[in-house]
C-alpha cells in the first residue's frame, strides 16, 4: 500500500472511502472490505487534531497493509471542515482522483451531505449498514471507553488486536540492569492511553516477528510527575535497536501493574506472565 500526505497521487477513476477511521475497528473494516474489493482504491484519513486519537497514522497504515487498499492519504480533518464537503468533493474526488464510487458508512458524521453532493457530481455512493456489537453500533466512542475500562471487549471489538507503533527510545535501563532489557517505545502526545496493565503482545521489527510482554502504565519523570509509558520484554532477543520502528500488537490482557520488592519477585512474576502468555496464544491460535 502507498502512504500519502497530500492528493499529489497518481490515480484516476478512483473509488474512495474517507472519514476518520479512528481506531479502525471491526465497523470501520466493515467499509474498508468494500472498498479493497474495487481496483484503485483510496482511503481518505482524516488526522483530528483536537482530541486524543485511539490510533496514530502510522497504526492505521499498519492495519490496512493486511487488508488489501492500493492507496491511503492522512490529511487534517480541518482541511475537510474548513473547505466545505462540497468544494472537496468537487476537487479532491472529482477534479483529483476522477472518483466514480465513494463507500461510507451508515452513520458517517457527514453522510447526508455526502451523498446530496456526490449525486450532484454524478459520483454513486454505496453505503454499508452499520457493524452491532448485539443490539449496540460500534464506533469509535464505545472504543474509547472500553479501552479505559474494559480492554479486553474494546480488544475484540478492534479486531483481536490493539496496535501500537513508535520508535524504540531509551528508557531508565532498569530491565537492563535486572537482566531483563526491555524496549520503550516514544508514543505520541495526543495518543488516547488504554487501561494500565500488563499484556501478551506480538512484536514486529520491521519484517520480523517475536512474542512480547508490554508493560502500559506510569512512572515518574524528571519533576517527579506520573507519565504513561510503554514497555516491552522481547522474548529470545538481545539486540540494540534504538531508533528503530516497532509495532506492537497487544492480544491480551494479563494482569494490573504491581510494585515488587526485589529483583526475585520481578523474575518469579515475569516467569507467570510468560506462561500465561504461553496459554493464551494457544486458546487464541
């Protein structure tokens, strides 16, 4: 897939998909598998810079890798708002991209608008029937508050994993100091945190794969105050990679952060942790 941050793309007679896609959940997928069952495909990302987001551009790249879109474009929600859906539509889908289809789903935010305009332009819009979670909707809300308070449905509803993605950064080498290293991650600042904990992950280095225990919780920085970090013990890996891109897929949830009073208590814990991980990849698989 290409990644773009502009509409200078090289593609004509396209079919579009475009709103936030925050999150992109199991409803949002549900848009996005119509879409990648058309020739030129364009995802239009809308970056909201006014709240915390549950996934970052890069995390949504990730995502949709797997699930077969040709062409995404990140631009600022404003651009969108601030134009009018009108004189986007007509220079972005029309005049740009050649649009002849536009997939939405049926509670996009703008949809009624959406569909008046592209009608206007002669552009058919296919709508796809909201995704239930029982007799609920899924969006990006009920996300939001599940992964603060109950991870393991938000983890479901997020397709069976929640992705993190940042560069590795160094940390306080206390894991290296026990023996035990980890990877700390940058994550960005407008990133909507999940539930504190620890969890069974997947991690990728580029086009390596390894299991991981990651650790989200705070700690104290340089003035004292609690921040949120991410950390992760790589199983069987020894390498220094600073700098580098890592994407973790968390699965699972383990169990709560908790203090220990030595080092023997933090192996014996991290010995547990391992094979619950060991356990829950095997009903998982």
């Amino acid at each position: 897939m290409r990644h773009y941050s502009d509409f200078n793309i090289p593609v004509k007679n396209a079919t579009v998909a475009l709103g936030k896609f925050d999150g992109m959940h199991i409803g949002h997928r549900a848009v996005i598998e119509e879409l990648a069952s058309f020739q030129k495909s364009v995802l239009i990302s809308f970056v909201d810079s006014r709240r915390d987001v549950i996934y970052t551009e890069t995390e949504k790249e990730h995502v949709l890798n797997g699930l077969g879109i040709e062409n995404m474009v990140s631009i600022s929600a404003d651009m969108f708002e601030n134009t009018g859906c009108e004189t986007f539509v007509k220079k972005y889908l029309v005049d740009t991209l050649q649009t002849k289809t536009v997939i939405a789903g049926e509670n996009h935010y703008r949809l009624g608008e959406l569909e008046s305009v592209c009608e206007k332009y002669g552009i058919n819009v296919k709508v796809i029937p909201p995704v239930k979670n029982g007799t609920e909707t899924i969006t990006s809300e009920i996300i939001r508050t599940s992964l603060q308070n109950n991870v393991k449905e938000a983890i479901k509803l997020l397709g069976g994993s929640y992705v993190i993605a940042g560069p590795v950064i160094h940390g306080r080498g206390l894991g290296m100091k026990y023996g035990m290293p980890t990877a700390n991650q940058y994550i960005a600042p407008n990133r909507l945190w999940p539930e504190y904990g620890v969890y069974a992950s997947v991690v990728r280095l580029g086009e390596r794969i390894f299991k991981g225990i990651t650790n989200i919780g705070l700690r104290p920085s340089g003035d004292n105050t609690p921040i949120p970090s991410c950390e992760t013990l790589i199983l069987d890996f020894n390498e220094q990679i600073y700098g580098e891109l890592m994407i973790i897929e968390v699965y699972a949830y383990i169990r709560p952060i908790k203090k220990f009073a030595g080092l023997k208590e933090v192996r014996i814990q991290i010995d547990k942790d391992i094979a619950q991980m060991e356990t829950i990849q095997r009903t998982v698989a």
